[in-house]
C-alpha cells in the first residue's frame, strides 16, 4: 500500500476529529470510570506516617563544639539510617511487636532519610493500617535507640518527634488518577481516530477526487435523499 502524501490544512484535522469525537468521549469516560473504581474500590489505602531522631556525640559542657564533629555526624546519618534498616533491628520490632510479617517484608514499608545538612534522622512507615504504620515506627526509633549506643558507641539519641497516627490515605489519590486516565483516554481516542483515517483509502468528496487521483471534476451526483427532503 503506497503512502498517500498530501496536505492537510489544520481545518481538516479538526473535521477528523470532529466526525469521530465520539471514539475519544468513549475512551476517555471509560478510562476515568476504570480509574475511579479501581482507586475507590480496589486499591487500599495506604498512610504514612513518621518520627524524627537527632543522633550526636555527645557534648562535654566544657568542650567547644567543633564544625568537623558536626560534619562528621552528618556523615554518619546514612551510616544510622541502613542500621534502623538492618534486619537485627526489624527482627526485634516484629518480635516485640508480634507482626506476621518478615524482616524483608517490614523493610519494604520503612523509608530512612536524613534531613538535608541536619544530624536529624527521618524514619517513615507506610501501612494500610495507621495505627499499626505508628506502633512500627515508634519501635523501630525505640530499638535504633537502644541497639545503636551498642553498634556505635552513641549515647546522644533523642527522639524529636513521635510517629503520630496519620487520618488521610496518602495513596491512592483517586482524582489525580482520574485526570491522568482521561488525559491517557483522549491521547490513546486521538491515535486511535487518526490511524482509522489513514486506513481509510475510499473517496467521499469531490475534493477527495482531486486530491488523491489529481482529476478534474466534471459533475457530481448529489445524494438523493438530501434532494427529496429539500
């Protein structure tokens, strides 16, 4: 099948939109209806939740804090973060805790991060349960606590904000995947109604004589039924 090369005005992508547009409405609704009832009703939800810690040297109240400790805890903030993530401190959390989960399954529900250019510590859990997501990361900074004056030989652990129980779902976020869906509908409608024009090779309109076998038009028949009415 040759490639048809011709010329077309932005008039006439506006009528091929037009004489199809019902093919993008019908994807676009049934794309947000998917995506309302699978966010409504299908996906659970899932909170978040977070504690902070500040871990540092301690101080001697006759020593001058130095700016190479300061940057040296800083440093050692990733170092804390994989430790509350070990599988020794998520294996005493579960156990205490008495989860019916396992040590990798916990870690994939913990996110450490350290606050930029800070000796503070972030712990979040996210948990289909809030109350549940809470108790895990209050224990996780209990345990950290504990387990790193061990580990590391830091007794300066302080707890600067407790996980508290989060009421809103952070995901799923039902009408933000609902305007994507639409967007993703109209685009997919949009690819779908030109590639139905492009295979379209019949003649419709004198116009389409001229255009497509260079002819000139010497009559057209006009529709019948379009006579009859007038």
């Amino acid at each position: 099948m040759e490639v048809r090369e011709y010329e077309i005005d932005l008039r006439e992508y506006f009528e091929i939109i037009r004489k199809r547009i019902w093919i993008i409405i019908l994807l676009m609704v049934v794309s947000v209806t998917i995506s309302g009832i699978i966010s409504y009703f299908v996906l659970p939800p899932i909170y978040e939740t977070s504690a902070t810690l500040m871990v540092s040297k301690p101080i001697n109240q006759d020593a001058m804090i130095q700016y190479s400790d300061v940057l040296l805890n800083q440093k050692l903030v990733k170092t804390y973060g994989e430790i509350i993530k070990s599988r020794s401190i998520s294996s005493q959390v579960i156990e205490n805790l008495d989860l019916d989960t396992t040590p990798q399954q916990l870690k994939e529900k913990v996110t450490v991060s350290p606050v930029k250019d800070t000796e503070i510590i972030q712990i979040k859990v996210t948990h289909t349960d809030p109350v549940l997501g809470t108790k895990i990361a209050n224990e996780l900074a209990r345990v950290f606590m504990k387990d790193v004056t061990r580990i590391m030989k830091i007794d300066n652990v302080q707890v600067i904000d407790k996980a508290v129980v989060p009421h809103n779902p952070v995901k799923p976020r039902p009408l933000l995947n609902m305007v994507i869906a639409g967007f993703l509908g109209v685009m997919i409608g949009l690819g779908i109604v030109f590639l139905i024009e492009y295979l379209d090779n019949t003649i419709k309109t004198p116009n389409d004589v001229e255009r497509y076998l260079e002819l000139p038009i010497i009559g057209a028949i006009p529709n019948m039924d379009e006579v009859t009415k007038a």
